[in-house]
C-alpha cells in the first residue's frame, strides 16, 4: 500500500470507518464471483436478473488510469419509523442497510475525492457487488446467513465502494471466509422462517430471504406468510439473534414519524401529488419516495397481518391489531 493510501485508511479509521485498497486487477475477480457464479447456476435466475445484473465490472472512461478499488464501511444503526393508527403508536424496523444510504454514499465519496484530490487523484463510483468487496479484501466476514460482519459493528454498517487512480502495491484480497464461530452456531439459521439460509451450502437462497421479497414490486408469494414480516423493507430475523450483533442492537434512532391521516394516505397509496408536503419531506429523508407502492403494501403486512389482495375492500377500517401482535416486533435487545 502506497504511503497516500495507508494515510486515507487512517484517516477514515479516525472517523470510525474502516477500510481497504485493493489494486483494479480484483475487477476480474468480482465479475467472476457474480457472473460466474451464475454461468454455474448457483444463483436463481429471477433474483439474479432483478438484484446482480446492473453491476459494472469496468472503470468507467472518465477514469484514464484506473489502478485503484477503495471500500469502506459506515457504522449506521437501526431505525424505527412511527406510524399511528387507533390511536397506537407503532414503531416499524427499517435495518441499518436502508435509510440514508444514497446521502451516506454520495458524502463519503466526495470526502475520499478530496483527500486524494489534494494529491492529485481522482475517484469514480463504483457499481459493484460491495458485500463480495468487504469479504474479500478482508474488511469484513460473512456470518453463516451470508450478512457481512465487521469486529465490534457487527452488520449495523453501509458499505461504500469508489474505483481510483491511485496507486495500490500492496494486495490484501483473499478467498471469502465464513466468521469462526459461525462453524458451531446455527442461531440465524433457526430463526429464519423461510429456509432462505440452508445447511446445504454456505450461498444463501436469496429467492427465499424475506429480504428480497420486501424489495420488489407486486404481491407476495403465497409460501410467505404475513406474520413473518418483521420490518418496514427488508428483514432483520436473522440478524438480531446473531451474537455478532449483541453489542449493537440496542444501536435503534427513532427517525420520522406519521400522522394517523398520514398512514391511511400511505396505506392507500395516494399518488405523491397528494401527499402533503411535509409527508413527502418526510419519506425523502427516508429514501422512500420511489418505492410507495412497496411501502403501501409491506405498511399494510405490518400493520394488519393480513395478505396485501384485501387492502382495497379492507381499507375504510381495517382491523389493525396493537403493537405487541405476532409480525409487528421491535427485535431489540
């Protein structure tokens, strides 16, 4: 590693975001790891097609000289949204990975961009698979669940990625390594409700993860019952009873918080024009503005338990059970 490069790790160590520099030749080996896991059928082809098909595996022509991939992690915790509704004040998970990543991304690419500015180097986004990344230059590990871990962060972390011209002459990339303790614990493997974390091979089933399911448009499969939703988007089952994770869960910021009318209109899914402004400011804030009809639908999961096909006879009053029922935990320890 060149003296510039160890002198940025350090710099952000000190702001409490670890990182590493690997040279460009590990392009190759990302590719291979994505795409070449798929030539050899290890991911289902939906779940490839919607999730890994948008990665980039070349420096982009702005970049004359790419010599450089730089990842780091951001610590970030775990928020609670509130939604009311009868008079309930309702606290629904987004995990750590969801609110803020475009803000976080864009602010620590241009931090990087003027450290090495100053240098005379530059930096360029990085379109690639960040998880793979981590593991593989040694930032983090996976855990058994395919979730990366950092010492002491656990998984309540963002990953960002740049691609550079700066020089890189040491080369920390290894094989991806599974966490040690991992070898004698199956406590993700037990709370996951769906199979999505099997015992046949250390790839998860990402077809199966709830996860990828709260993503994505339309209904939800009928194997995937209502009351195993655990949060706004995403899922943090496995995660918080992952021990990794026991210094951090506590880590929860109550951020943004709905009105009753606010929450009917959300679970109607009112066109945005509809919304009142201070309702939109809301959601930007939260990186939801594009993704109402998901939100409409996994709010009404949440809060009824119901299947999201009823929403439209059920929706004048609807029978939304309290805080406490089966599907709407906090999961914090």
């Amino acid at each position: 590693m060149t003296d510039i490069a160890f002198e940025l790790m350090r710099h952000l160590a000190a702001q409490g975001c670890p990182g590493r520099v690997v040279p460009i030749k590990h392009l190759s080996d990302l590719e291979d790891a994505i795409v070449g896991a798929q030539r050899r059928g290890l991911f289902d082809d939906e779940f490839y097609r919607e999730r890994l098909s948008g990665f980039s595996f070349r420096a982009p022509p702005e970049l004359q000289n790419p010599r450089s991939i730089i990842i780091l992690a951001v610590p970030v915790p775990q928020v609670h949204t509130i939604f009311h509704w009868k008079g309930d004040r309702l606290p629904a998970i987004l995990p750590p990975t969801y609110v803020g990543y475009g803000a976080t991304s864009e602010r620590v690419r241009a931090g990087v961009g003027v450290f090495l500015g100053k240098e005379g180097y530059k930096v360029e986004k990085a379109d690639l698979p960040l998880k793979t990344l981590a593991v593989c230059s040694g930032l983090a590990q996976y855990g058994r669940n395919n979730i990366a871990y950092l010492p002491v962060l656990g998984s309540f972390f963002q990953l960002v990625g740049v691609l550079s011209d700066l020089p890189c002459s040491a080369d920390p990339w290894g094989s991806p390594r599974m966490m040690e303790r991992c070898k004698s614990c199956e406590a993700c493997l037990r709370a996951c409700p769906t199979g999505a974390i099997g015992q046949d091979r250390f790839l998860l089933h990402a077809e199966r993860c709830i996860t990828f399911h709260s993503e994505r448009s339309g209904e939800f499969p009928a194997w995937l019952k209502p009351d195993w939703h655990d949060c706004l988007f995403g899922c943090m089952r496995c995660q918080s009873v992952c021990p990794e994770n026991k210094g951090v869960l506590s880590w929860v910021e109550e951020r943004e918080e709905f009105s009753e009318e606010e929450t009917r209109l959300l679970l109607a899914c009112a066109p945005l024009e509809n919304l009142p402004t201070s309702t939109v400011e809301r959601l930007r804030r939260l990186d939801m503005l594009d993704d109402l009809p998901i939100l409409s639908r996994n709010l009404f999961v949440l809060l009824c338990g119901q299947r999201v096909t009823e929403l439209g006879s059920r929706l004048d009053d609807p029978p939304f059970p309290n805080a406490n029922v089966s599907g709407f935990s906090a999961n914090v320890a």
